[in-house]
C-alpha cells in the first residue's frame, strides 16, 4: 500500500504530465467525430450509452482482455467500425437542418 508521501509524489507526475500536449491530444482515429478532442463529454457519452469503450480506450483493455480471453480458452474479435460517411452525413444532415454543435 502506497504513504501519503507516495500518493503525492505520484500527484505530482500525473500533473507534470498533463502539461504535455502529447498526453492531451486525442488519441481516437475518427477525427471527423463531433467530439474528438472533447474526451470528457465523449467519455460522458460512453458511460451513459453503455454499449462500448471510447476508442482511445480499447487498445489499453484489449490486450488485457486477449490475456484473460486466452486462459478461458476463449478469443477475441475487433468490432466493425462504422464508417466515416457516417459522420459526414450527420454534418450534412445539422446543415440542412440548421442544427448541430456551435463550437
């Protein structure tokens, strides 16, 4: 179990890395999405749907899940990504519509 003293020096890491832009950026390939670079809200999003993890969030779980996967002599499959027309039919769509996010 972690001291205070260890809890606060890890604080200070975790806060020293938050100054990197390279840990800020977002890490998700759907960089048309509505909310790419918007990790809280999306993470909000994924929470409150509950049908699956963010991508920047799969890869970290993925290669546990295999590991756990492969002792219960199961395996794992990859998820069929929707497509990015998808995303550009919605910004179509909010334009028609005069909706959409004003950012």
């Amino acid at each position: 179990m972690r001291t205070k003293e260890e809890y606060y020096e890890d604080t200070l890491k975790n806060r020293a890395l938050l100054e990197s832009q390279e840990v800020l950026d977002c890490s998700c390939p759907y960089s048309r999405c509505e909310w790419h670079g918007k990790c809280r809200e999306c993470v909000a999003l994924h929470r409150y749907h509950a049908e699956h993890l963010p991508c920047c969030l799969q890869p970290l779980l993925r290669e546990k899940i295999t590991v756990l996967a492969g002792c219960c002599e199961m395996e794992t499959t990859s998820r069929v990504k929707e497509s990015e027309k998808f995303r550009e039919y919605v910004k179509e769509q909010d334009a028609v519509r005069g909706k959409g996010r004003q950012i």
